[in-house]
C-alpha cells in the first residue's frame, strides 16, 4: 500500500513538471481584442521620387512609411550642422559655455569658403549670433569658429560630434569636419540624419524654432534661409538643407499637422527644386495615406506579471513613455493587440528591464512589434522566500 502510494505520489509530480514544461514553451498569451474586424490593410503606392536616397519617418512612432537606400552611406554636405549645433546645445546645457559669450573669429574661420554669415577676422561675435548663423544662414564660417570656441580646434570638437553619434545610435555615419566640406570618410545615411533630427526637436525644442527662421542679417547682409518649403507648406518648420557638387542637393524637412509630425530626409537631389519637391511629395504621401494614434498611455498597467524569489509577487509591464503607432488611414479599427510575457521571471527586476512583448496585427499581418518593460523594481526577496518560491515555481 506505501509502495503503490510511494509511486502514486511520483506520477503525480511527474505530471506536474510535465504541464510546467508545457506551459514554458507556449508561455502565457493574454490576447485582448482591441478592435473587432481583421482585414489586410490596402497597398499604398509611393510617387516616383527623383533622389538618390530618401526617407519619411512619423515622430512619434518612428514607423518607416517611405524609404529608398535608406541606410546607404552618403555625403551629408551641410546637413552636417544638424550634428554640430546639437554637439553645441549639449555644450550649453553643461554650462560649459553661454549664448551670450564673445566667440574670436579665427583666420581660418574667417577664410572658410561655401555658404557663410560673413564674420570678420579677428573680431569678436556674440555666440547667439553666430548659431543664427549656422543654422539660418548654414554659414561655413559660423560652424568653424563655434566649433573651435567650444573646443580648442575643429578636430577635438568633430570628436565630440562623433563621440554623440555613437551615443545616438547612428552606426552608419562618421563626420571629419563641423561643415560638411566634401572630405574623405565623411558620411552618414538618411535613417541616422532621422535619429538626430529626432533627438534635436525632442531634447532641445527652444532651440529647434530656430530652423523655422526665413531670413537673418549680419554685418549689413541679408540671407534667406534655403529650406524654401518653409514659404511653400506653413506645416514645415525645419529642418537643414544641404549641397555639394558631389553630394547633389539635400534637405531634412518636419511638419506638424493636427499633432502629427513627419520628418523627410532627402539626399541626392538633382537640383534646389528637386530636393524641395522630393521633400514635398514624401510628407504629402504620408499625410494623405497614414493616421498616427497613442495606442498606450507611458506608465499605463497593461499586465501584471507573476514575479518568483522576489520582495514583491507581482509587477506592472507597459511602456515608460507613451505608445504610438502609424498605421494606413482607415485600418485602425482593424487593429488587434496580443500581449505575450513569460511565467518564469525571477527577481531581482529593474525598472525598465523588457519583460515580453506587444504585437499588433491587421488580420494576420503584424503591424508592429514592440517589447514591454517592467514599470516598477523588484528586489529579491529573503532566504524564506527564495526557498518556498523555489519548491512552488516547480509545481506552477
């Protein structure tokens, strides 16, 4: 009787770690229907762009909606200055520097040719005047005697604009000067000038109205500003042109309409009008055929996840920051959510450790996929704890 209870016992638990195995392989899917219907979403067609690399991103949910060697290696001409000004904002925020310090214009500065402000050698120029410059005017000259101000020489500070790259996650760019001057090994690519344009009008806002400015004046002349999408579209408030012989004609564009922001990269323009009308049809194509939607509230509960040995059994999983998501115009209401977390999560957890996923699907095509985050910490629990959670996690 002990014997046939002894092996009773065995097959039992066997069964049990059996269904704990099954359950670790299929993990737990919490599939909540956010919206009824499933059907594809319709195929967009893309205007013909004459560029020879392009790229439209929504801001807020950093969905691609129109690329073409997008991550092709290319000279970025004064585009550049989109990495200079931001290396300087940083510069500002540090206390490093002030706006209202007097920068010496150096021979070199002074001397520099392309586009300039026309600041003269030897003198002394407010430094709020001279970002005036390299931003409105895309002044050559502007952009060498910051640089050397904030660093000693152009190359120490095309250090640090190389050091925020890689900080940023622009893996496919390398910078050799503060101008975008064609030089060997200078090079970026349309999805890294996204990123930084991104983190340009999220971190430094008061600095990005800026590059709405249509005109500015220094030492009696009067320059315009060469984004001329900023006289054709009142939605486009920025961003930088660019252009070089070898380059071609260049032009990040971002407009706001009704809250949703776009921003256009395009490289390799024929001409000042192409660029400006390739910028044009790619932020037309996407606010014609795309709706962005806040999906999820930043710090919102989506699931509460069973946590094992810890100081707490159960944590929160979301997003930190809102949740955004750009989608063809009339499939949102197609849209289903499945949210997938594992059951075997042991402590300790940090505040933002990815803790499963959220997939997003019209029909059986995925829209997007994005990982969860734990929203709170957990720390491990004591010896008592780790020992009983233990012993119950194999029975789970």
């Amino acid at each position: 009787m002990k014997q046939s209870s002894y092996y009773f016992k065995r097959l039992e638990i066997t069964r049990a770690i059996m269904r704990n195995l099954i359950y670790k392989i299929l993990s737990v899917l919490i599939v909540s229907s956010i919206y009824s219907s499933a059907v594809a979403a319709p195929l967009i067609k893309l205007p013909e762009i004459d560029a020879e690399s392009y790229l439209l991103i929504d801001f807020n949910s950093n969905n691609i909606l129109a690329k073409k060697n997008s991550d092709q290696q290319i000279e970025p001409a004064s585009i550049t200055k989109l990495m200079t000004a931001y290396v300087i904002y940083q510069e500002l925020e540090k206390g490093n520097i002030n706006a209202n310090d007097l920068v010496l214009i150096s021979e070199k500065a002074w001397r520099m040719q392309g586009s300039r402000m026309f600041v003269e050698a030897r003198k002394k120029v407010p430094m709020e005047r001279l970002i005036n410059g390299l931003i409105i005017q895309s002044g050559n000259d502007a952009a060498i005697a910051l640089a050397e101000h904030v660093a000693g020489t152009e190359a120490s500070f095309v250090e640090k604009m190389n050091a925020e790259a890689s900080k940023i996650g622009m893996k496919n760019t390398h910078f050799v000067n503060a101008t975008g001057w064609p030089a060997k090994d200078h090079y970026t690519t349309a999805e890294d000038i996204a990123k930084l344009t991104q983190r340009v009008i999220t971190k430094y806002p008061e600095h990005y109205k800026l590059y709405k400015e249509r005109e500015y004046a220094y030492n009696g002349i009067k320059q315009y500003n060469r984004n001329k999408l900023l006289w054709l579209d009142p939605t486009v408030d920025g961003v930088k042109t660019g252009h070089t012989e070898s380059a071609g004609f260049c032009l990040v564009a971002s407009a706001n309409r009704n809250g949703m922001r776009l921003i256009s990269v395009v490289f390799g323009a024929k001409t000042i009008k192409g660029r400006s009308d390739a910028s044009q049809q790619l932020l037309e194509f996407g606010y014609k055929n795309y709706e962005t939607r806040k999906l999820y509230k930043g710090g919102g509960v989506l699931e509460n996840v069973r946590i094992w040995k810890g100081s707490s059994e159960n944590m929160p999983i979301g997003f930190l920051d809102d949740f955004y998501i750009t989608v063809p115009k009339g499939s949102y209401e197609r849209l289903k959510g499945t949210v997938k977390y594992p059951t075997d999560v042991d402590a300790p957890i940090h505040r933002g450790d990815e803790i499963g996923e959220v997939i997003i699907k019209d029909g059986d095509n995925i829209v997007v996929e994005s990982p969860l985050v734990a929203l709170n910490s957990v720390a491990g629990g004591g010896m008592w704890r780790k020992m009983t959670d233990g012993f119950q996690k194999v029975f789970h």
